[in-house]
C-alpha cells in the first residue's frame, strides 16, 4: 500500500512540474526592443527584456519570446530603450508650508523618464525621507530619492533647516545628526562655513564612511579638500577657481579679507579667477580628480536660465502651471537679484558660463566622474523639475560630449557616486528595471529623450497616457 501511495504521489509530483511552463515566470516580457548600450555608445537590435518585480531577469533575442512566459507581454515595434534617467542635483525645501508643493512635483519626473533623484539638501527631511519609503513600497509614484537631508553649513547659514558648524564637537554633532535621519550622503554649504569647519567635516565624514559633497568656501583650495576626502564638488565655481595660475594667492587674498569689514565673496573674485585661467594647471587638476574619483555636477542649464531671466518672458512657459504658486513665490528673490544686475555684468556671467562649460569635455575625457544634475527646486526659478534635467542633458552634449556620452551623466555616473554600479546604469540581466522606452535614437539625435513613450520605474510599468494622467492631476 505505501508503494502505491509513494508511486501516485511521484506521479502527480512529475505532472505538476510538467505544468509549471504554463504559469507566468515573469512579470513582463518586452520584445522587439532597440536596447540603447549607453556605456558602448551601440544600439542592440531585436532584443528580448524579461522583468519580474524590479528587476531584469534576462535578456535574449526576440525570436526567442515563445520561451517566455508573463503576465503581460509588450512589443515595443522597434523603439528604444534607455535605462532610466538620474537627476543627480535637485531640492526639496520650503519649510512646512511647502511640503505638500514639493510632493506635488513628483510625478513630474516620472513624466521626463527620471527614475532616480539625488536631494542636495533642504529643509523638509522627515517629509522627504517619508516619500522615499513609499516610493519604495509603492504607494507613491515618483522616483527613487537618494538625499543629504540638512545641508552643513556655519553659523547664520543662508538656507533655512542647515545644521550650523564651528568646532570639531559640532561637526561631530551635525554629522551625528544625519546619521540618525539615515541620509545617503553629506552635502556641504559655502555661505558661512569657515575654511577649518569645511575641512573637518569632510575629515570626520570620511572616518565615518560618510560621502561628501558641496559647494566650498572660496577659502578653501580643491585640491586641499578633495585630498581630505571631498567625494564631490556641486557646480563649476570651484573647479574654475583651482584652474587658476594664481589660485594660492587669489585664496590668501581671500582669506586675508575675512579679517577686514571688507571680505571678498566668491562673485567679487570671478573675474581675476577668470583672466587666470591656465590650461597646464587645468590640465594637472583633472588628472588628480580623475585619480581620487571624484564627482562633478556642472549644472549648466541653471546659470543658462539664470542669466537670461532679465531677457525672457516665462509667463506663457508651459510647465508654469504645473508648479504650485507657493514655490512659484519663492522665484521672486532670484528674479529680483538678476534684474538689479548692471548689463555688464549680465555679459560677464554668461562669458564665465561659457567657459565652465567649456571644461565639461575636458573633465570627461580626464576620466572625472561628470553627473548631470537640474539644480531644480523652490527658489531656483523656471528650472521645472523634469525638463530642465533634459535641457542639462542637451547642454552637456552640446559642450562637447556625444549624445551617448551625455546621457552617461545622467543613466550611469550617479550610481557611480553612490556606489551602486552593479544595480543601476545599464540594461542587464541582475540590474534594475528603471527603464525609459523612446520613439527615436537617441544616440543620432539627444533631443529624442523628449519624446517618451513609456516609463518602467520601480517595478511599475507607466504609458504615456498613464504619464499624462500623473501630470494633469497636479496641474493648477
């Protein structure tokens, strides 16, 4: 009897494993996908994606699909696919007030393929920190948030909610502090900081394994705080500043004015920064960031919009209604401060731009990590969340860099900084199915990223109706 039971038993055990086939081994299976290699700068044509989850479980050739089984199967007919984009520099901030306008802004990158968002620091954390964990769980689209939290800065610090350092104690503090909100990374503040609070937080974060990244006080030199362990430099000014012949006396000076009832700011130095450029000592710099693999974030486009802003007429821009008139009031005190500028010095800022972006290539093909980042947020005006990290894209490639080497700065380099290369950037089997299916090549054509069909982030696949839909539920 027990060998008849044992033998039946084997029967309908070898019958169920024969019916397995027939059940979905994956969430979805894409098919006829031009899948955009960014690293190699290649397309792959005809290619098969199978998802299950957030993840891409392979990836074959199309005419291989009668092998796979989905839940739900697309074919793509030819389109391409790029893995999903990074806005490596935006802000949540604005106090409470502000909290349900910034969450509003949300699905504003989904809508421009932007799966992943690096925060460099506002005022809103434990907001912030909420939305990560349920865009995480899926209760809430938008994407994936890598954030600082508060940024550091020293006593009287510009940016409302910075956690102000003097002494060795309060950085230990500060950083104390962000260690317990969990923050991803350290961003640094140059408004009030001074030259020994800046250093020793990035000594102190770097004992700790903690990365760092900011702005610098024009007291500091580059190379002396990427030697200390800087991961990361927001923006252009200070790589400029360390391109100078004269940067040891141009800081000297500097510091030596912090003393006086006349200190010399970062916009007062400009112009001797600039007419002592040189080339050899650009060149030795690049080298060394590439050696100690540190970031770089142009933001480009924000000095474009910000030094145009006397010249322009943004009330007809048609993503204006989709901000909330409470961060559209914030734009108020930029707008002021350009307007008050003399045209002469409108020329310069434009003329000193053009030549930090000139730098772009240059730092590219030194092998420095170049990470394209929108600077949009509450405050920063007409920067809409979403298009201004394409417009970056566009002026980073126009700076000299391929189209596959600027969509580099926003699919891969991002989760270089973090460190997180083996789950995000390109399209392979184990890695993240955060993915952004395009009508056009983007890699003859960078524009082509404007024209979505499709967004895949965090296991949830949005069509373009879907994408419309998240956008006409915030527009005001």
């Amino acid at each position: 009897m027990k060998t008849l039971v044992a033998t039946l038993l084997g029967l309908c055990m070898t019958y169920t494993g024969f019916s397995q086939p027939n059940k979905p081994q994956y969430t979805l299976v894409i098919t006829n996908a031009n899948i955009v290699n960014v690293a190699e700068g290649k397309i792959e044509s005809g290619r098969l994606i199978a998802i299950s989850g957030n993840t891409i479980q392979a990836i074959d050739d199309t005419r291989k699909s009668a092998q796979y089984k989905a839940a739900r199967s697309i074919d793509l007919g030819g389109k391409y696919i790029i893995p999903g984009l990074w806005d490596n520099h935006v802000h949540f901030r604005g106090g409470d007030s502000l909290i349900e306008a910034n969450k509003a802004l949300l699905p504003l990158f989904l809508a421009y393929g932007i799966t992943t968002v690096r925060d460099c620091g506002g005022d809103i954390t434990p907001a912030v920190m909420d939305w990560k964990k349920q865009i995480e769980a899926g209760t809430l689209a938008g994407p994936r948030i890598f954030s600082s939290g508060p940024k550091i800065d020293g006593p009287g610090a510009t940016w409302a909610g910075s956690l102000e350092v003097t002494t060795p104690g309060e950085v230990s503090k500060a950083l104390d502090s962000l260690k317990k909100l969990k923050v991803d990374y350290v961003k640094l503040y140059d408004s009030k900081v001074s030259r020994e609070a800046f250093l020793e937080t990035i000594s102190q974060a770097q004992q700790q394994g903690m990365k760092t990244s900011g702005h610098m006080p024009y007291t500091v030199k580059l190379r002396e705080a990427v030697d200390r362990g800087l991961d990361g430099s927001e923006h252009l000014y200070y790589v400029i500043k360390a391109c100078s012949a004269k940067e040891d006396s141009i800081t000297n000076a500097i510091i030596q004015s912090e003393k006086t009832t006349k200190p010399i700011g970062l916009f007062a130095a400009l112009p001797t920064i600039y007419d002592t450029y040189d080339q050899p000592t650009a060149d030795k710099l690049f080298r060394h960031l590439a050696e100690k693999r540190v970031s770089i974030v142009p933001t480009l486009f924000i000095s474009k919009t910000l030094g145009e802003i006397k010249e322009t007429d943004h009330t007809a821009d048609s993503l204006l209604p989709y901000i909330d008139k409470k961060i559209q009031a914030t734009y108020a005190g930029r707008i002021a401060s350009a307007k008050r500028q003399s045209d002469e010095s409108t020329r310069f800022s434009k003329q000193f731009a053009a030549k930090a972006a000139s730098l772009v290539p240059q730092l590219f093909r030194s092998g420095v990590n170049i990470m394209a980042g929108s600077d949009c947020g509450a405050s920063n005006s007409y920067v809409y969340p979403g298009s201004s990290l394409h417009e970056e894209i566009k002026l980073i490639a126009a700076s000299g860099l391929t189209p596959a080497q600027a969509l580099q700065t926003s699919t891969i380099n991002g989760s270089k900084f973090f460190g997180v290369e083996k789950t995000y950037g390109s399209i392979q089997k184990g890695k993240s199915s955060d993915l952004v299916v395009l009508e056009e090549n983007p890699l003859t054509n960078i524009n082509a990223i404007d024209n979505i069909n499709m967004v895949l982030s965090n296991g949830k696949m949005y069509s373009k109706k879907e994408l419309n839909d998240l956008l006409h539920a915030i527009r005001k």
